[in-house]
C-alpha cells in the first residue's frame, strides 16, 4: 500500500482528497495546524481510517519530521490559498518553499525518491523529487458529502501536459493585440472543474509509483463540457 502524507487537509480540495485517496486504497496521513478542526469537517467512519500530525507547513523542520515519522512514499500539497490578483498577498509560496525543503531535506536522510505535488517550477531541482503540478482552472464543490468511498457521479477529467487539453482555436485568435485574450476568454469557461473530480484526479494518479505526469504541469478539462 502507498503511504501518503497530505498537506491543507482542512480546505476545500485537501478535505475531498482525504476520502478520495481512500477510495483508491492509499494510506493517508494528514498534516494539519489543528487535529480537531480536521476531525470535526469528516465523518468518524473516515477520521477512523487516517493518521493525523500537527504542525506548520510554512516550518520545513517540521515537514521533515512528518515526512519521516509517518515513512511517506508521496506528498500531496492542498495547502495555502492563491492570491486573487497578482498584487494580493498569499502564503502559498511560503508554504511551498519549506514544503519543498523539507522534502528535499528528508530524501536526503533517508535516500529514497519522493512523489510531490509542487508549485514553485522556479525551485531548484532535485533527482530525489519526482514531482508533478496539477493546475486546473476554476474548481467548484459537487457536495458536501465527506464520505468514504466517494460517489463523485461527474465524468472522469481529460488531462494534458503543458498546453491545457482540447483547447479551442478560432480566427479570433488572428486579430491583432486582442487575439489571444478573446481565445482565452472563450475557452475560460470550459475549463471549470469540480473539487471532486480534481481529487479523484490526484488519487487515482497515486495508485502507482509509476506516473505519466511525473515532472509535468498537468491542466485538465471535463470532456463533457
């Protein structure tokens, strides 16, 4: 069995990863600032069935010994909360450089590859991460339903590496200066995902050690739309 540690397990999509990897047969393990909010947003029946440590992912010392004690074999980062405008604060990137670090740090000592969701590309690059980040749209929740398993009913998601999949081109695209945000802004609304599905995305993914995504971004789609 696979052992996951997962980071911001208290939000939107950390909190619908938590069934979804126990769907696909993964351990879990959660790394969140308080075990009792955690366990207050899902059912016993889940709560049961996971490990949960405390501490600060903006502290990499503290991923570290997370990583370590609990023996991980992936990470999976839903932490932090994206600014809304290039201008606004966040603590995402904070969160992601000790994310990082800490990672690095315990692959060092314990000289065993990790898999990793991450978010700065910029970072340096290390042969014992094998990293991916999936990078949808817009997400919306389905449900409120925290159960295990899950019974997300929507459509499994269409991914693509490095360009978004199944986009649209259109002679808008051939006007001069307006051309490419006129192909963007007619293509935007397709792109709308739910929380589900991009968790059900990211578990399925780690039922193996192996991925077709290992070193990519990752965009996605609902065929259907």
């Amino acid at each position: 069995m696979i052992d996951v540690l997962l980071l911001g397990a208290t939000g939107n999509l950390g909190s619908r990863l938590v069934p979804a990897l126990l769907t696909h047969g993964l351990s879990v393990t959660c790394f969140v600032r308080s075990a009792g909010k955690l366990k207050g947003l899902l059912p016993p029946t889940v709560s049961d069935q996971i490990t949960i440590r405390e501490g600060d992912a903006k502290q990499s010392a503290a991923v570290k010994k997370a990583i370590l004690e609990s023996e991980c074999d992936t990470v999976v980062s839903a932490a932090g909360v994206a600014a809304a405008a290039p201008w606004g604060k966040s603590d995402l990137p904070e969160i992601f450089k000790a994310v990082l670090q800490g990672i690095q740090e315990a692959c060092v000592e314990r000289q065993k590859p990790i898999r990793n969701l991450r978010l700065i590309k910029t970072s340096p690059p290390s042969t014992l991460i094998d990293w991916s980040m999936l990078c949808p749209l817009t997400m919306k929740a389905k449900s409120s339903d925290l159960s295990s398993p899950t019974k997300t009913k929507q459509g499994k998601l269409t991914a693509n590496a490095t360009t978004p999949p199944l986009w649209h081109n259109s002679r808008l695209r051939l006007i001069p200066l307006l051309g490419k945000p006129l192909t963007v802004a007619r293509n935007a609304n397709r792109y709308e995902t739910t929380l589900e599905q991009n968790a059900d995305f990211i578990a399925a993914d780690l039922e193996s050690f192996e991925s077709k995504w290992s070193g990519c971004t990752v965009g996605v789609i609902d065929p259907s739309k």
